[in-house]
C-alpha cells in the first residue's frame, strides 16, 4: 500500500469520517467550499475540528434518494481532504473549505457515530513521463477551447503542475457526477488525462450532431 505515495498519503488515519453527496467528488490538492447543516455532519465537523481535521468525501451512488438519512451505497473510491479553514455558524452549523490530499478505497464501515466512519487505504496518483504528461495537458486544453460552452480565454499558469491541473479541470468543469467519479477511479494521472479527453471529445460530439436516442447495453 505505501509504495511510492508521499506523505501526505500515508500520514492520513485509516479511520476517518465518510462525507456522502450525491453531486459533489473531491480530488487531491483541489479546494471545496462546503456549507454544513445536517445534525450528523454537525458533529463530524465538530469532531474532526477537534481531533485530524480529516473528512473522507464519496459519491453516493444513484438510488440514494430512498434511504439518504441511513446508509446508502456509496462509490468505493473517495478522497480525502484536510478542513483548512472554517466559520461557526448559528445553530451548530458550519462554511469551511476542504482541501483534497489523497484518494482512497474504503475497506469497511463502522458503527458508532451519527454520522458515517470508515477505515480506508489510501491510494496514490501514479505519475508518468514528462513528455507524455505536457502533450496529454495540451491535448485538454485543446479539447476544452473547441467547445461551444468553453472559456473563450482559458488562462492557465506554466507552473502548475499536471496533476493540479487535471484535478482542478476535473473537479471546476461542467461535468456529471459520475462522469467526475470515473476521473477519480482513475489511478494514473495519465489515464485521468485520457478519460477527461474522452469526455471533452463526446461531449463536443453531441454538441456537433445533437443527442443521439437514448440505448440500453
């Protein structure tokens, strides 16, 4: 499990609280801005506050809707991130901003709080050639200037890194929820770049010839 992740992977706990939403998929060194309100998750707040500042974020899986308040299934890859900084609000809620650290697999869930707790394995994102990381970044870049919907001016700085870029595109662009879980199931910088191009070249597909009828496979 700890070869070749950094430390900011390995230091994360094994056992840390689960966030489910059924809209929202964090990725490592991006930043999320959440709003807190439901009784459970006003004391996980309250709780990682006082202890790791560690908060575990999934996707819950569709069909959540017929048991949101108990335990519905949820995606088994996640990421983690650490509260940055935070507002009290009245009334036990919170605004705080959660920076993503790692990605992880859920090993097993536990009983015991309101609120859902795992213990996890961490996961790192596997680097690749430099060569073939600068022409995956131009190839996404391209693919996002070509959209209708895109940014006329997209302004990106040389210095960011290739995995901050595809990770912030992954987790800021008009995407599907499942479509960014299908981003963090990916284990391989790399093969996050090919699926986001993948993404960008069908979604530019449909916005050429217009939705296709709808298939079941």
């Amino acid at each position: 499990m700890g070869r070749g992740l950094d430390p900011d992977v390995l230091s994360l706990p094994r056992l840390i609280p689960l966030f489910p939403l059924p809209n929202v998929v964090l990725f490592p060194k991006v930043p999320l801005p959440l709003h807190v309100f439901e009784p459970r998750y006003k004391k996980m707040t309250t709780d990682v506050l006082e202890s790791h500042k560690i908060i575990g974020m999934t996707l819950l899986r569709p069909g959540w809707q017929a048991d949101y308040h108990g335990r519905p299934p949820v995606y088994p890859i996640g990421c983690a991130g650490r509260v940055e900084k935070w507002e009290a609000l009245d009334g036990g809620r919170f605004n705080f901003t959660l920076r993503g650290i790692a990605r992880f697999r859920i090993v097993e869930e536990h009983e015991g709080e309101p609120y859902r707790v795992a213990t996890i394995d961490p996961l790192g994102d596997q680097g690749a050639d430099e060569a073939a990381l600068d022409e995956a970044r131009r190839k996404v870049l391209a693919a996002i200037g070509k959209a209708s919907d895109g940014p006329s001016v997209l302004v990106i700085q040389p210095s960011i890194g290739a995995d901050v870029l595809v990770n912030a595109l992954s987790q800021t662009l008009d995407l599907a929820p499942v479509e960014r879980q299908s981003l963090l199931d990916c284990d391989t910088l790399l093969g996050r770049y090919g699926r986001l191009l993948e993404i960008l070249e069908f979604k530019q597909l449909e916005q050429t010839f217009g939705r296709g009828p709808d298939t079941v496979h």
